[in-house]
C-alpha cells in the first residue's frame, strides 16, 4: 500500500537552503486560483507552475503531489483566517467570527471550496485531510466562542453546543454550495440573532 501524500515523512523538510515562506504563499494561492477554476481533478502541478510562473521543480521541492500541495494550503488557510475574536459578548463574538468567515467564504476561496467540497467522496485521504484541519478549526473557533459565553453566564447550562456549532457552520456553507444567494451582514444577523441565540440563550 502507498504511503499517504501527507504523511509525516513526506512533510520533512528539504535539504538546502531555507524555503521561502513568501513563495510558498504564492505558490498556495496559485493552487487556489487554478482549483477555482477547474476543480480539484483536473488540477495539474503543471497549471499551478504556470499561475505562479515558477518551475515545476520549484513546487516538487515543497510538496509531493497535488494532494499534498492541497492538504497543506487547507491547513494555512485554516490557521490564517479562523482566529477566534473575544469582544466580551456571545452575541458580538458570534457576528464577528460568522462575517469574517461568510467574507472568507465569498472570496476565491469558496469558489475553490465548491470544487474542493464535490471531490472528497472520491478522494478519502484528501477528505480526511480537510476534516481535520479546515473543518476542525472552523468548529473548534464556534465551540470555543460558545463555552466562554457559558462560563460568563450568558447562556442556559445544557445548551446544546454541538447543534449550535454545526447550525452555525451549515447555515453559511448551505448558502454557498446550493442557493448561491449571498453571504452578506444581513443574513449573518438573522442567522446569529433568529437561529443561534434563541437556541442556547436563557428562556424567561
């Protein structure tokens, strides 16, 4: 059985001199633009040099195969634009986190999301890989939000924190992938102060 593109051994750093981080972001967005535009199987290192305009060989040094170029912009996009916000209000935290991410969504990411998304039931490593990272960190921000607004009282004990976090994610990811209507302020609060509050508030 082939080793896994994302194994540990295949993320070991090269010999040689020290990578540029700058190129590599390039190199990622490259990747991005091409999938928006084509998908994810018809996504050839070849397209992403030319994007880029780097040598193929450039890439080859940094990842293994287009699966691993994948799995590793999911997990830098997932760090660089999930951060958690922390105004002091579950209602401010809530409309912070779901705009930036209805914003990040509605960019080219969420183009190349769409293409990302249709794949994964024939890519199992690569539905693993998005899972756990991109997935994993959009929920964990939620969840996070959630447990401090109940450790400052403003929500019941025994709210369901589970449903709320998938609620909330869904919510944006059903406009994206199926309406098509826009991820806009608007939608955002209905969704925040119709749906999530009145599910883990406290009732009179």
């Amino acid at each position: 059985m082939a080793t896994p593109a994302f194994s540990e051994e295949s993320r070991s750093p090269q010999r040689g001199r020290p990578r540029d981080a700058s190129r590599d972001d390039a190199l990622r967005q490259a990747a991005l633009e091409v999938m928006a535009e084509v998908g994810y199987r018809a996504l050839t290192m070849d397209a992403v040099a030319a994007r880029a305009r780097a040598g193929k060989a450039t890439i080859y040094r940094r990842w293994e195969s287009k699966l691993d170029l994948v799995i590793d912009t999911c997990t830098q996009l997932a760090s660089q634009n999930l951060a958690a916000p922390d105004t002091g209000s579950l209602a401010e935290d809530l409309r912070e986190f779901l705009s930036s991410f209805a914003a990040f969504l509605s960019g080219p990411i969420g183009k190349a999301a769409q293409a990302l998304v249709g794949e994964l039931p024939h890519e199992p490593e690569l539905a693993t890989a998005f899972r756990e990272t991109f997935l994993i960190s959009q929920r964990d921000v939620l969840r996070g939000i959630l447990e401090h607004a109940l450790e400052r009282g403003e929500i019941r004990p025994h709210a369901p924190l589970g449903l709320t976090v998938e609620l909330a994610g869904a919510a944006l990811i059903y406009r994206l992938m199926l309406t098509g209507d826009p991820l806009d302020q608007p939608f955002v609060d209905k969704v925040v102060d119709q749906v999530l509050l009145p599910l883990v508030g406290k009732q009179n």
